[in-house]
C-alpha cells in the first residue's frame, strides 16, 4: 500500500480530533440563573456596612452585581426567547429573593461564592 493513501486517513483523524479539542476548550455560556445568584451575591455584599470599605469599592461592587444582572438579563432572554422587559422582571425578582437570602449570611460565605462565580 502506498504511504499517499496511509497518510490521507492520518491526517483527517488528527484534524477531527483536533477541531473536537478545541470545541470542548470553549466554554458554554453561564445560565442566567447562576449569573442572577452572583448579582445577588455581589448587591449583598455591597451592603454589607464595614466602616472601613470606602464608598468607591461599596460602589465598584454594586457595579459588579449590576454586570451579573445584566448578563443574567441577556441569558434569561436568550433561553426564554422572552422580551427584554420580562427577563428584567423576572431576573430583577429573582435577584432580590435571593439578595435577602445572601444578606442573612455571613460575608465570608459571601465572599466564598462570589470567588466561584463565572464571568458575566
């Protein structure tokens, strides 16, 4: 058999195989629930009333949670193929149930989910 038609195969199993590895290095995107407990993890948190936390980084933080709602939002509306208003509503009600929830633990709890939260 001559080495052009082993060589054929070869090189098609390594290009399969090498487009599936990359396919699995991409990251599925975050389920809006996941990024709607991170809001409300992080809007918790900027609540939290710490003396010595200047007003910049309470403010940084609520801006976090804002970035997780947002991409909550978006991700809710994705799955759902709902309007823009209800994912606000129904991420927005979801995001304050669970504000409280977090707001009744204590912050190293807090701060232990948040270190496991996606990227928005």
């Amino acid at each position: 058999m001559p080495i052009s038609k082993l060589i054929l195969p070869c090189l098609l199993l390594f290009a399969v195989s090498a487009a599936a590895a990359d396919a699995d290095s991409i990251p599925a995107p975050a389920d809006w629930r996941i990024l709607a407990r991170c809001a409300a993890a992080y809007r918790a948190n900027s609540e939290i009333v710490d003396p010595a936390r200047p007003k910049a980084m309470k403010m940084m933080i609520a801006d976090t949670a804002q970035d997780y709602q947002t991409a909550a939002e978006v991700a809710y509306q994705r799955t759902a193929k709902a309007s823009a208003e209800r994912s606000r509503k129904v991420v927005g009600d979801f995001v304050a149930r669970r504000t409280l929830e977090f707001s009744k633990q204590v912050r190293e709890a807090i701060e232990r989910f948040i270190d496991a939260c996606p990227q928005p």
